[in-house]
C-alpha cells in the first residue's frame, strides 16, 4: 500500500467512518482541511444572489477542486460555463480544446441516453467552457457538481481540466454532464469565472479547495 493510500485508509475507522481527528471542524458546513493524500484546504467560497459573474483567484496548488451546490440560474435553460485568465482577470479567453458527453433521462421515462455532445465541446476555442447546458430556474431546479483544476500555476505544461455535474434540466431530467479538456497555454492561469450564458446566478455556493 503506498504511502498517499494508506493515509487515507488510516482516516477511517474499521466501521467505515472518518475520525474526529482527521476532520478539523465537526461541522459538515465548516470543514476547511481534509487529512490524507495531500490535505485539500479550502481556499475560498461565493454564494451567488443575482450575481452576473462568480470569480476565484488562483495561486501555487497542484489541484483546484471546485464544488458547485445548487446553482440555479434566473433565467431558464441557459448553460452554466467558465473561462480563465493569464493576466489577473483582465479579459478571460484563454484557448480551451475539450470533449463532452451527457447521460439522461427523463421523469416520465419518454426518453434517456448517454452521448456525445458536440454543442458543448471546444477546439481551440477562447470562449467559455460549457460545463452543463439549459438548466432550469424553477424552485426547486439547479446544477450541483464539480470542477478539477490541475497545476495552474505551471510554466511548463498545458493546465487539465476535468467535470462532472448533475443538472436539473429543463424538460424535467437529470442531465449527466462529463466535460474534459485542457486550457492551451504554458502562460500561469490567475483567474477563473463562472457565469450563465445569459442572465444572473441567482442562487447557490462554489466552493473553491486547494490540494498540493
């Protein structure tokens, strides 16, 4: 068993729980470091009220994990996307190359699949990344996932991304989205920004965890 493995096996106990002492707050809602395999620390948060744009600044960790938790949209089916920077947040058009596909199916089991979706990918494109298409503004409808982030900060290497979301979509599913790609520049990302392609945020938390 390699060392990273084992840190992570030793935070749970035989019953499969993780102990107190590998947590550093016993609130859920607080929990600001995660022991094991590299400690994910938890950089910064926005919750979005009638927010036109949710940006993070990005610094020296290997890994950005960013978690979204019911992001809902004002306006109804609209796509949640992103875009980096390499100057401070001065223009966000960073070249992106991507590949997407989605799972779903319907409430009243009409239709499902999984596909590739070629609406949602790039190819040497600086506009923004779809992360999850036409979501729903309804009461009770959102998006909730994550985004992984890899070395931004690199001088050397191209900078990974990988996502993986569930949408309330607009016809009433859950849409499955699977995006990855990479930003095409050995330039250091400094930003990132989360919008709508059209209207506000209107409600939900991202989260934004660092990991060396």
């Amino acid at each position: 068993m390699g060392t990273a493995t084992r840190k992570i096996a030793n935070a749970f106990s035989t019953s499969g729980v993780i102990s107190s002492a590998n947590i550093n707050n016993a609130s859920l809602d607080n929990i600001t470091t995660i022991s094991g395999a590299g400690d994910m620390v938890l950089v910064s948060s926005a919750t979005a009220s009638a927010s036109a744009t949710i940006d993070f600044t990005l610094g020296n960790y290997k890994e950005y994990q960013f978690y979204f938790v019911n992001v809902k949209p004002s306006t109804d089916a609209v796509d949640f996307e992103f875009n980096l920077s390499t100057d401070s947040g001065s223009n966000y058009n960073v070249t992106k190359t991507s590949s997407s596909f989605v799972a779903y199916h319907q409430e009243n089991d009409t239709d499902a699949g999984l596909t590739y979706a070629t609406a949602m990918d790039l190819a040497q494109s600086t506009a923004y990344q779809n992360i999850t298409d036409e979501v729903g503004n309804g009461a009770d409808e959102s998006v909730s996932g994550s985004l992984t982030l890899f070395n931004p900060s690199s001088n050397v290497f191209v900078k990974h991304y990988i996502s993986t979301v569930n949408n309330y979509y607009k016809g009433d599913a859950p849409n499955n989205h699977f995006i990855a790609g990479y930003a095409n520049t050995t330039s250091a990302l400094t930003n990132i920004r989360f919008q709508m392609s059209s209207g506000n945020i209107d409600a939900g938390t991202i989260l934004m965890y660092g990991k060396n």
